[in-house]
C-alpha cells in the first residue's frame, strides 16, 4: 500500500484569525500588565496573573505557527505602548468586569476561527 504525505499550509482565513488573535493578546499583555501594576484584590490578582500567562502563551503559539508558514509576525503592541506608571484608572471591581467581558470576546474569536479550520 502506498502511503502518500500532505504537507497542508494555512489558509488565507486560519493566517487572518490568528492575525486578529495576535492583535489581541499582544493588546491583553499591555492592559493586563497595567492592572497588575495597581489591583489590590488578590483573587483578582491571580485571574489577571493567569490571563498574562496565556495571553504570552498565545503569542508564543501563534508566532511557531506563523515562522513555520514563512509569514511575517505582527507587531502588534509592545511595552512601548503603555506606561506602567500611569496612575490606575479602574477599581478593582471594574477591572474583573473587564477581565469577563474580553474573556467572552476572546472565547468567540476562538471560536469563530474552528469554523474554518473544520
């Protein structure tokens, strides 16, 4: 029996989601490094220290799969486009709404990119 290989790349659609997807979690470093910087609840704490985590996981993800296709990383935002030592500007109680809402956000973006992969 012969065994044939195939070798698939990513479609325009699959480059595009993980696009956006960089776009966000690279803007979710920057906000969330912000609120650690000033939020005093230290539940609340430990939810943004884990969305840190997989928002850098993310982009480490995202920036394999996109080395291996030969395609160009976003830049996206960097430390350069937020300052730490900005007074807070949210409670604590509004930052863990925030946290929810872009947490629904981001579920249907994932979402949204199965569609296309399957």
């Amino acid at each position: 029996m012969e065994r044939y290989s195939h070798d698939a790349h990513l479609t325009s659609s699959e480059i595009a989601n993980l696009w956006s997807q960089y776009m966000n979690d690279s803007m979710s470093i920057c906000v969330i490094k912000h609120y650690l910087q000033h939020v005093k609840d230290q539940e609340i704490r430990d939810i943004l220290e884990y969305a840190l985590e997989l928002a850098t996981g993310h982009i480490s993800q995202i920036t394999r799969f996109l080395n291996e296709e030969n395609f160009p990383i976003p830049l996206g935002f960097t430390e350069e486009d937020v300052n730490l030592d900005a007074p807070p500007i949210f409670s604590d109680k509004l930052v863990i709404h925030y946290m929810y809402i872009m947490t629904v956000h981001g579920l249907s973006g994932y979402a949204g990119s199965f569609k296309y992969i399957y």
